[in-house]
C-alpha cells in the first residue's frame, strides 16, 4: 500500500554573503619631471644666442662725409670745410659670435668702407697743414673702419622658458678710425716736393644699448638693436640696424636695414663726420663642433 507520510521540506541553500565593494585605487602621484623632460616641453626657436657663428654681410651704404674746421684751428689760417664728393662704395663686414651662457652671446664684428671723388675748392683751403687756392681741383678719398666687442645680455624674460619675446642689454666697446687723402693733381704736378695731405683720426669709445628679438616662428626671427655714446665737445658715435633672420639647419640669411653716426672731436684742428645707412644682407653659419 502507498504511503499517505509527507516528505520534509527541503531546507534552502545558503547564498554567500556579497563581497564589500572595493574603492577605486587612488592616482599614482605626479613625479616631477627631470630637467631634460622639462627642456623638451618648451617649444625650441633658433636663436642665434648661446651658440658659436660666423657671419659675412654686405652693406648698401649710400652716404659721404663732412670735413669742418675745429676748435685748434691756428687763428688766420684757411678754412677745412669739405664735403666729400661722391658716395661711400659698398661697405663689407664679419660678425663672429660666442656664446657666454645658454642665451647671452660675445659678438665681435667689422666694417670697412672706403669712397673718393673730384670736386674744386670753392675758396681757400687748408688740410693738414697744406694751403689750396681757391679754383684747385682736388680728388679726396678716406678709409673708415670700425671694430665693435659687444655683450648681448639677455635681461627679460626670466625665466626664458616658452617667450617669444626676448629684451637684451648691450655692454659695448668700439675702435673707429677714419683716413683721409687729399690729392691736388695740378699743383702736385708743378711742385715735386708737394704731397697729398694725409691724416687718420681714431678714437676708442665704450657704447650701450639695447635689442630686442621676437621669434615669429620656429626658424624666423626678428632683431633689432641701437647703441651709443657721446660727450659734449669730444667725439660720439652711435649705430643702429634691424633684420629678418631665417634659419636652416646650420644656416641662416639674413636681410634688413642699418645706420651708423661717428664724429672725431671738434677740439682738433679739422674734424669729420658722417652718417651711414642702407639695406644690408648676409649669411651666418652655424659650425658644429
């Protein structure tokens, strides 16, 4: 016979207990970064500071020089007012570049211009102790040359970093001397003792100044600087110049404009001055070493 007994119930199967939820693990902390890492987030612009250079360009100059009586002239004597006829030929210079630190530069630079002409003493004349009549014809030429040791500091911004915009103090010293030749033809030619009048004048001159640059991309840049100094009744000078700079690998062209003012001391018995300007354009190399 089937059983009429009831089956127990079966008992319910314990579920584990949920595992606590976890917290997200915190962000590792930011190292900081080495200095090389630092150096390769900034953007890099070719400057030409900091870094070792030569350069040749080539000068349109346009203007001549002044010759005035000064201040030692014996009293009596025959005026030296002469304005050199004609104009200077094309002016060569060099800039050699050193660096002195990572974004200030030692810059050695030269020019030399040379010019001469005819022209016809308009009155009596003396130069340098030689007499011309009125009516002489008179072929003058002059040599001008200047060497210039410069200290291009980088004084803002500071820390350079990423600027584009650089402000640099200019810590100078410049040699300027200028010769002059004056030929007489005719009277040479009917006096043998009778030379050309010949003097060089020179001076040497602390200059001060500023510059400025601006990267306008990775490889182009522009500058500009002006220096100079002066006393009253002794010589001065002062120069000016800006360009557009492009750079290719280790070499760069330039191109822009330039001006540069001398005058020797009015204290001597003549002195000469002159203002020089015109376009200019060179090449600068950049060696690797």
């Amino acid at each position: 016979m089937a059983s009429g007994q009831q089956q127990p119930p079966a008992e319910p199967v314990q579920q584990p207990a949920p595992a606590p939820a976890q917290q997200p693990a915190p962000p590792p902390a930011q190292q900081p970064k080495p200095a090389a890492a630092r150096a390769q987030a900034v953007p890099y612009y070719d400057t030409s500071d900091g870094f070792f250079s030569l350069a040749g360009y080539y000068w349109f100059t346009k203007d001549g020089l002044t010759m005035y009586t000064g201040d030692a002239a014996p009293a009596g004597q025959a005026p030296s007012d002469l304005h050199y006829p004609g104009k200077t030929n094309y002016t060569p210079g060099v800039i050699v570049s050193f660096p002195a630190g990572a974004n200030n530069c030692i810059r050695a630079s030269y020019f030399r211009t040379t010019g001469s002409g005819t022209t016809v003493a308009d009155k009596a004349l003396n130069f340098f102790g030689t007499d011309y009549p009125a009516g002489t014809q008179l072929n003058p030429s002059y040599t001008l040359q200047n060497v210039k040791l410069s200290l291009d500091f980088l004084s803002w911004p500071f820390p350079l970093e990423d600027r584009r915009f650089r402000f640099k103090t200019l810590w100078e010293v410049q040699y300027t001397s200028i010769q002059t030749t004056i030929h007489a033809p005719a009277l040479e030619a009917a006096d043998s003792t009778l030379n050309p009048a010949v003097k060089t004048n020179w001076f040497i001159y602390p200059s001060f100044g500023v510059g400025i640059e601006e990267m306008l991309s990775k490889h182009a840049r522009f500058e500009g600087k002006a220096s100079g100094f002066g006393l009253p009744g002794h010589s001065t000078l002062w120069d000016a110049e800006g360009e557009l700079a492009y750079k290719m690998g280790a070499i760069e062209i330039f191109a822009g404009g330039k001006a540069f003012h001398f005058k020797t001391s009015p204290g001597q018995e003549n002195y000469v001055f002159a203002t020089l300007s015109g376009a200019f354009a060179g090449i600068r190399w950049y060696p690797k070493f």
